[in-house]
C-alpha cells in the first residue's frame, strides 16, 4: 500500500468538482502503473494546497505521513525546507527525463532536489468564443479589445501577473534584483513600462482585476467575462460550463518582448514515514512516471498539461490547446531563473502584493517610484 498526499490548488477549500477531477485524472496513471505491480495498491488523500504543510505535519508528528506528496514546485521547496519530505536522488535515469530548468525551479541552495517534475500547467488565455471571434495577440490588442466593449479579466495576484513583465523586456531586471543587484538604466525603464501598462489596464472601464484566479474562472464561466488569463489546469472544468464555445490560446506578446506566463510545475515528493518496500515501490512509480511513453499518453489523454519530461514529442498539429500549451512553454523560458529565485512562499513576494502591486493597480502608486519599491523589497536577503 502506498499512501499519496495530494496538494490541489484551490484558492479557497478544496473544492468536490475539483477533487472529483483530480481523482479521475491520478487514476489514469495508477491504472496503467498497476499493470506492471497489480500487488500495488494507492490510496489518495486530498488537502488544499496551502494546508498540506500543517496536514504533513500533524501525520508526521504521528508516524503515519505519506509516502509520495504530490504537489506543486513551491510547495515541494517549502516542505523539503521544513523536513516534511526527503530530497529526490538524483538518478542519471530521473535526471535525463528531466529538464534542468525544470529540475533548477526544485533544487535548494544545499544542490538537494524537492520533488521529481512531473507535469506542467501551462498559463494561457481563455476566452468566449460567443463574445470573442479571436483573441488579441498583443498587450496592445488587448486593451483595444477592451475599450470596444469585451469584459477583461486579470488576477491581482503578482504571479498571475508576471507575464505581463515579460511582454516588456522586464524579466531580466526583476531577475538581477532578486539575486540583489542592481537592475541596469534600461531594466529599470523596462520594469517602469510594466506598471504603466497595468495602471493603464486597470483604468479600463472594461478591464477587471480579481483577487483569484478561481474568481476569474467563475467569472468565465457565467459569461460576465469574455477573455481571462487562465492556467490550462482549469481547461476541464472550463470545458463543462462552455463546452464548443470555449477558446484557448497563447497569451499576448508585447512589441518587442515575448510575454512571460508562469507555468505551474507538479512534482512527486518523497515522505519520511515509509518502510524499504514502499520506498522502493514509490521510486519505482516515480520512474515510471516521468517515462516518454507514459507522459505522451497522460499527455494526450487529458489536453489539460504538458509533460515534463523534455524528450516527449508532442503533436500540436492535431490540437489548438496542445500548440498553444507548447507556445506557452517556449514564451516561458526567460522567466525560468526569477521562478527559482522567488517561491510562492517567498516573504518578499509578499510585500511585492501589498506594498507595490496593489497600490500599482488602484492608482496610489505611480510608476517611478513603484519600480524603486519593488527592486528594493527584490534586493533584500531571503
């Protein structure tokens, strides 16, 4: 028997429709993996991802903890810093059906990895094909999409809004702060061109900024929202409420600059309460996890991620959603240093929300001084 905790990310409690999908889709895995072990039996247990930690910590305490943690990248750092998992061997087979970014967005300063990447949710746009025709493919298409009347969706939350960063060149300067150097004259401009566009955004009529990304989706979903940014995680439950009038795409690009989408990562952790076997027993599913074969048919079988293992090749002409989600995967790789360097749980990204982004998009603080603000709290020891 081996004992799975799931983190599932749910801004508020976990939801029933949510855990149901969840389900579903581990099932897939599990099913094929028992062909190989059918002595092997998996027993899921569901928690909201930001209480996992304290769930880990009351079974620990009690000797019952899991023996595989599924959850995402951030939370994996936080639980390995804690010593709630066990840092992931580096096998030279794991290692070469991984991808170093990938691999460097779960590895601590000691070199210790958190988690084997599994999947990765890929930040998309959204839209309602009733009220939408296409989606903009610019930052600046965008807004025009908005002014003629188009209801648009944005989070507030910082990492929902990084790929707007992105779309003006300012990757590489929040990257230089957050490894506390000075962003370069030009970085500093760039990063002043971001808060202006989003203080431009937010003075839409009809531009709307939400304080989840579950709000934008039920927004989306209703049809009080046209286009959202979404992440390709929800595209399932998006397909339910707007069936064939659901669109998919990249998100916008700016003039000279790529966006830069933060795409979730998903990793299987290994707990500390397990005996020989069932340690055994989980490296042998997380190897066959991460195998090409396995992660192109889990791939294909969902059109929900994309598989972490860089060998996998995916076929995006038989798919829209599939050839956006690897649009997303390649707008993605300049912001693959700044995810390493901040975490979710980053106290840094913290004041970055409250003392910057927020007073950013209800107009109290202008841009100059916003981006002096923000490379000061970046710059600060962790």
């Amino acid at each position: 028997m081996l004992y799975v905790a799931v983190g599932v990310q749910d801004e508020n409690n976990l939801s029933s429709e949510n855990a149901a999908l969840f389900r579903q889709r581990f099932s897939l895995l599990i099913r094929d993996f028992r062909r190989l072990h059918p002595n092997v039996l998996v027993q899921l247990s569901l928690y909201p991802e930001g209480q996992l930690r304290r769930h880990l910590q009351i079974r620990d305490r009690a000797g019952l903890g899991p023996d595989l943690v599924f959850t995402g990248g951030d939370s994996a750092n936080s639980l390995l810093e804690a010593g709630l998992v066990d840092p992931m061997p580096e096998t030279p087979e794991l290692r070469q059906n991984s991808s170093p970014e990938l691999l460097n967005r779960v590895r601590n300063r000691r070199g210790q990895v958190a988690g084997q990447p599994l999947i990765l949710f890929p930040q998309l746009a959204c839209y309602d094909k009733r009220q939408l025709q296409a989606p903009p493919t610019s930052l600046s298409g965008l807004l025009e999409t908005s002014a003629a009347g188009v209801p648009v969706g944005l989070a507030m939350e910082t990492r929902q809004l990084v790929w707007t960063a992105g779309a003006f060149g300012a990757i590489p300067g929040l990257t230089a702060a957050a490894l506390g150097r000075q962003p370069t004259p030009l970085e500093r401009a760039q990063i002043r061109s971001w808060f202006t566009w989003l203080q431009a955004a937010s003075d839409q009529q009809r531009v709307t900024f939400m304080p989840s990304q579950t709000d934008l989706r039920h927004s989306l979903g209703r049809g009080s929202l046209a286009w959202v940014s979404c992440s390709s995680g929800e595209l399932d439950l998006l397909r339910r409420k707007l069936g064939p009038h659901l669109g998919v795409s990249p998100l916008p690009n700016g003039t000279a600059h790529a966006s830069s989408p933060v795409n979730r990562l998903r990793v299987l952790a290994l707990g500390r309460n397990s005996s020989a076997a069932q340690r055994a027993m989980s490296l042998d599913l997380i190897r066959f996890s991460v195998g090409p074969l396995v992660q192109r048919g889990f791939t294909l079988d969902t059109l929900s991620f994309l598989p972490a293992n860089p060998h996998v090749s995916i076929p995006v002409q038989s798919s829209s959603v599939l050839a956006a989600m690897v649009q997303a995967r390649q707008q993605a790789r300049g912001a693959e240093q700044l995810l390493a360097d901040v975490h979710q749980d980053d106290m840094r990204l913290r004041e970055v929300e409250t003392e910057v982004m927020t007073p950013v998009l209800f107009g109290l603080l202008e841009p100059d001084l916003a981006t002096e603000r923000l490379i000061a709290i970046l710059r600060r020891p962790q």
